[in-house]
C-alpha cells in the first residue's frame, strides 16, 4: 500500500497570469502557499478475486475491468500516463471539500502521480511532477486550468512562481526572518462560504478572451512585486489593503468571479475589522481568505458566525509519499495472468 499526502494552497497575488494563453505570450508571476490541509491518495495492489480489476473510491465509486473505462478524467488519463490499466485500488481523501478554490483538482493529479511512481518504485522530482502534471490537465485532458496549483502541489512552501513567455516555470521560495511569516501567517483567516463552483466554469469566463483584460492582468502581476516587497520592508497591513486592491480588480475580469452573497460577505468582513481579502482561486464561491490584524480576530468571527471558520498554518513541504509498505512486491508476485477469475456468479455460488 501507497499513500500520497498532498497540500492545499491558498493564492494571494497574481492569479490569472498563470494561465499558458497569457503567459506564454506576456509572462506572468503568483505569491502563493500551501497550507496544513492536505488530500491523501492510497494506492494498493488489488488481489485477483474479485469481479473487477480496477477500483477507484472518491466521492463516488468506480469498480471496472480497464482504465480506459472510468469516468474520473485525472485518473483515468493518469493511468493511462504511468500505463497501468488494472489490478489496483485508489481512495482519495480529503481535509477540506472540492471546488472550493484551493487547488483541489491538482493537488489531487500531482498526488496520484506521486503515488503511482511510489508504486512503481520510481523516484520524481518535483520538477517532473508539476510539468507532468500540467501536461495531463491541460493538454491531455484539455481543462481550463492555470499552472500555479500544480507547482504548489509539488514544491510546497511559501513561493514566488514566474511563468516565462518560453514555457519555464521557475518556484523560487520567499526568503524572510520565520518571525515575518509567522506573523503573516497569524493574520490570515480562512472562512467557507459553503458556495460550490466549478473553477473551470469561472475561468472560461474570462480565460478565452484574457488578452482583453491586459490592463487589469499586468497590474495583478505588478501586485506580486509589490507584495514581496511589503513582506520585505513594509507594514504587514499593508499587505491586507493589497489584496483588498487585489480582489477589486479581479472581480473585473468577470460577472461571476463574485455575486451578491460572496460580496455581502465581504462587506461585513471589511466593516468588522479585515484589512482585505479575496476568494481563493478563480473565484465565485469556495473559500473567502481575509488578513486580519489579530486583535480584530474576534470580531470578524462574530460578525461571518454563519461560515465555518477553518484554522491553518503555513505548510512547507510539497506532495509526499507518507507510507509505502515494503511488503507490497509480495503482493504483486501473484501472477494475475495466470489465474482465472471465476465469474460473479460463479464466486456466488461458493459456499
């Protein structure tokens, strides 16, 4: 047996220039870390004796003969992509629900690769599973996807991420006194809105003409700077008033990056004491991540006392194999080519 640990991240600035059709032609850059809240993968060898060959457990189940016929597309094209078509059973977990804006759907691909060269017993770096992992989600199965979730999901830690015009992507951790980040990180608070979205539906509202928005897209770029260098040498609050400027351009780049709840929300939070805010990732529900000076704390709780408040802290390692059984070979010697799987039928009739 096999199991992933992968962090979720939260995005402060510069989202939306981590998409290949901006990017590739503009540049881009992110500020972003991944937090203590994590999605296991488990990965075993699945025994010959039973009426399937493939099992796949998340929030629905798949029991099948070929990986060729899930409906999951990330691990259907996953397996594909590592060639394993059968004889395994995965289960998936998680801290915190999908379609909430924190990486999910990556967090998720890169943990599922990470367990499968475990499984396979091959090392990956880093590196190798934030590319191979942008490559299955947006050329292979095509989703409307940056790629900042994936290089969190792989690297961890509290990082600038620059996104060059030739394709390279370049995670470089941000170097400050551990009392700076603790300090920001004391004055981060997380709140469910309980909103359900697909992060894909929002992008493509404003991803398919991004070129459209340059003006808003550069000076979210130009935040990521500005926001190292508050974290550098400035007032932390000041690093709130930033994502408040933050979040009123991106709710520019569409109609449905917010509504009238999530700006209600939001509202309350400002007049109670939060210095700013946004919602994580691309926007229309999910989680509403707010600085908040901590004598202030107690306020914003009381007045957002219909969300779920969710306490974290920084994480600062990346997706990581936390089990793997050393008796997993002796498992796999059972040569499922030469036993003959006896029907459903048949296995009922066994007394």
């Amino acid at each position: 047996m096999i199991i992933s640990r992968t962090p979720y991240r939260l995005s402060f600035f510069g989202g939306g220039t981590d998409y290949p059709g901006w990017y590739k032609k503009n540049g881009g850059q992110v500020l972003s870390t991944t937090i203590d809240k994590h999605l296991y993968i488990t990965c075993r060898y699945l025994p010959p004796f039973f009426e399937h060959q493939l099992r796949l457990v998340y929030s629905k189940i798949e029991a099948c003969q070929d990986s060729d016929e899930l409906s999951h597309p990330s691990t259907r094209e996953v397996l594909k992509f590592m060639n394993i078509k059968n004889g395994l059973e995965i289960h998936y977990d998680g801290d915190l629900p999908g379609r909430s804006g924190l990486g999910s759907s990556s967090a998720f691909t890169v943990g599922l690769l990470n367990a499968l060269y475990a499984y396979v017993d091959q090392g990956v770096s880093p590196k190798r599973l934030m590319q191979e992992s942008i490559n299955i989600e947006q050329n292979i199965i095509k989703e409307t996807v940056g790629s900042q979730d994936q290089a969190n999901a792989a690297y961890g830690g509290f990082n600038k991420i620059s996104f060059k015009e030739n394709d390279e992507i370049i995670v470089e951790p941000i170097s400050l006194p551990q009392s700076r980040i603790e300090a920001l990180d004391n004055n981060i608070m997380l709140f469910y809105t309980g909103i359900m979205r697909t992060a894909e539906k929002v992008a493509a509202s404003y991803v398919n003409n991004i070129h459209n928005k340059e003006n808003i897209l550069f000076s979210m770029n130009d935040m990521v700077d500005e926001a190292i260098n508050i974290l550098g040498n400035g007032n932390l609050d000041d690093f709130g008033l930033l994502l408040n400027e933050t979040w009123k351009l991106k709710r520019t780049l569409s109609s449905i990056v917010s509504n009238s709840t999530v700006n209600e929300i939001y509202s309350k939070a400002l007049s109670s004491g939060a210095l700013g805010g946004k919602l994580s990732g691309a926007g229309g529900g999910g989680f509403l991540q707010l600085y908040v000076p901590i004598d202030n704390q107690s306020s914003v709780k009381r007045a957002l006392s219909n969300l779920l408040h969710v306490p974290f802290n920084f994480e600062p390692n990346g997706s990581q194999i936390i089990f793997n059984d050393p008796n997993k070979k002796n498992d796999k010697q059972i040569n499922s080519s030469k036993i003959t799987r006896p029907s459903f039928t048949e296995l009922k009739d066994i007394k």
